[in-house]
C-alpha cells in the first residue's frame, strides 16, 4: 500500500511556465517531508524539505507548499526550464525517524 | 568524495543465477538501504540497516538477502534470480534522525533473462 500518493506521474510543461507536483499522505506519524530530483542514469538527490510547522519553503525557483490539515504537500517549479526536466520523488519520514517513504514519481519534461 | 559506490553499473544475469550487488560508502553513515526502481512504481525498499549487524526488510524483501559487516558495506544477495528481478537497484546511505538526508549511488541496471 502506497503511504505517499504522488500525481501526476508525467507533466509537460512549457520553458517558462509552472511546474506543479503534488502528494498526499494518511500517516500523522510522518513529520519531514524532502523532494528528490533524479536525472537520467542518475541517483536520486535531494532537491529541497520540509518540516510540518511551516506552510511553505522558497530556494530559488522550488517553492514547497504543506497544507498540514489535508495531509497534502505540493513542489512548484517557477520559470520552468529545460535542465529541470527530471523525475521528482516526494517523500516522507516518520518521527521515528530514517526510514523513507517515497512517492512513485512524476517525469517533468520542459519544453524550450 | 566517493559517497555512495555501487558495482557493478549493469549486469545481465540468467535466471537461477545468483549475484550480489556491492554499495559502499565513505560518510560514516549509520543508516543504509536498498532500492529498486520500476516505471510508474517509484522507489521500493528492500531491505535497510540501522548500523553493523542490523538488517531488517522493506516493503519488496523476497528473493534478496543483506548483510552489514561493517559500516561502510552494503552488499545485497540475489539468491536465484528471477525475470522479475529485473529493475534498477539503488543504495542510499543517510545518518540517524529524521531531518536527514539520504545519499543514492548511481544505481545498477538488473536484466534477468
């Protein structure tokens, strides 16, 4: 059973648009909540995170918003550019700590 | 800084082969684990350790094996190997603690044929 729904699973989008990913989650347990980008033949990395007692978290053009209430978290790409296009992975993390709990990935593509 | 090493990058393996696939890493990190990778499924845990001598299964554990000797080491098992085993095999390492980061290798492309 997926603990972290992931949507949509590709997304197209225009050089210079907004990229929007979004993924929900049941489990209260969970308190961190990171973004990984991954490129072709590559490892996931660490993109950008979140903790539950903020609403949202800016670094350059990847903003997180975190509605804590309706246990969603969303990954907006402002300005949406052609080296972004990748596949994104939310995740989440118990309180407990270490293990992750991926969604099952969305494949941005950004056309010039 | 190495990070996170896997060997080997691809392999091709008959089924009923066995194989093990290595992950090492340099960051003193107490926290490792195994995933694999299969479209529209994303990223599966295996099998994780907490630190030397402590394994425990993911969420896909069958069919693999792991142990933690030390540290640095990683290896996972792949008994007898099935079609089904085909995917992309990710080792990630990360410290203790939930504000963490994990660290992936590059991963090893699995054919089983």
């Amino acid at each position: 059973q997926q603990q972290v729904k992931q949507s949509p699973q590709s997304l197209i989008v225009q050089k210079g648009g907004i990229s929007i990913i979004n993924c929900a989650y049941e489990n209260t347990a969970f308190d961190y909540f990171p973004w990984y980008q991954q490129f072709p033949g590559k490892g996931p990395a660490l993109l950008i995170a979140i903790r539950p007692d903020v609403s949202e978290k800016k670094e350059g053009r990847f903003t997180i918003s975190f509605n804590k209430s309706a246990k969603q978290f969303s990954l907006h790409i402002m300005d949406s550019q052609p080296g972004d296009s990748a596949t994104y992975f939310c995740a989440a993390i118990k309180n407990t700590g270490n293990q992750f709990y991926f969604g099952t990935g969305t494949s941005l593509t950004v056309i010039p | 800084n190495a990070g996170v090493t896997q060997t080997p990058k691809f392999q091709v393996l008959k089924t009923g082969q066995s194989m093990t696939l290595q992950c090492a890493q340099d960051m003193n990190h107490e926290y490792m684990s195994w995933y694999r990778q299969d479209p529209g499924m994303g990223l599966r845990l295996i099998h994780y350790s907490v630190g030397a001598g402590i394994t425990d299964q993911g969420e896909v554990p069958n069919g693999y094996n792991v142990s933690r000797s030390t540290t640095e080491d990683f290896p996972l098992r792949l008994l007898s190997a099935a079609p089904s085993q085909t995917s992309v095999y990710f080792c990630a390492s990360s410290k203790q603690g939930r504000d963490t980061e994990a660290f992936f290798g590059q991963g090893t492309r699995l054919t089983v044929v």
